[in-house]
C-alpha cells in the first residue's frame, strides 16, 4: 500500500498568464475594429460609384444615339445630388467603328469606366 495521498491544489492562472490573456484579446478587439472601420469606409464610398457608374452607362447610350454628335454632350451632370465628371477618349478601329472609353467621376473622388463602340467617326 502506498503512502496517503495529498489532495493536489489548483494554482489558478498566474499574473504572467493573465497579462498573456489580456493581451490576446486587445490585438483581436483591435484588428476587429479596424476591420469594422474599413469596412464602413467601402461601403460609405459605394453610392456615389454607383452613381458614376450610371451616369457612364446613361453617357454611352447618349453616344450611342447621337454618334455624329456626341461632342456636344455635356462634360458633367447632376445625378442622385452628386455631380458626376465625364472625360471621353476614343480611338477609331481598323472596322471603321470608334471604340469610346467613358469615365464618369463624381466630385468626391470615386467613378466607373465603360467601353462602347459606336459607328461611324470618332470626334
């Protein structure tokens, strides 16, 4: 037979792996809140790029319908209460179409691109 036994005590968590612990959970709580607050930055930008991208889309169809004449079309609009920005560069193809890139930039920054072709002469 053995001798008796001595009740073993739990130690607990000492100071060190406390620190460890608290430690831990402040870098996640960081990298969650700067996730968050990138998060919120992408999705502040979304309405005036989805605002350019419907203004190059509604440019394209206007080129489209007034090909001769699409010089004369606007260099900005008013959409959604953005301003939106056209810039046009067109280059014509070895077919005789004009091949229009249509970039449309709202005042803060973000915008959108389109590609169209178009008949006939480009400007």
């Amino acid at each position: 037979m053995h001798g008796p036994l001595k009740p073993r005590r739990d130690r607990g968590m000492t100071l060190i792996e406390l620190a460890v612990a608290i430690f831990v959970l402040t870098i996640g709580s960081i990298a969650a809140l700067r996730a968050a607050d990138q998060s919120a930055l992408v999705v502040g930008g979304e309405m005036p790029r989805l605002l350019a991208r419907i203004a190059a889309m509604n440019r394209a169809e206007e080129m489209q319908l007034a090909a001769p004449y699409y010089g004369t079309l606007p260099g900005s609009v008013q959409i959604g209460g953005t301003t939106v920005t056209y810039s046009t560069e067109t280059e014509r193809t070895e077919a005789g179409l004009t091949l229009a890139t249509i970039t449309a930039r709202a005042a803060s920054g973000e915008g959108a691109s389109v590609v169209v072709y178009l008949p006939g002469a480009g400007r």
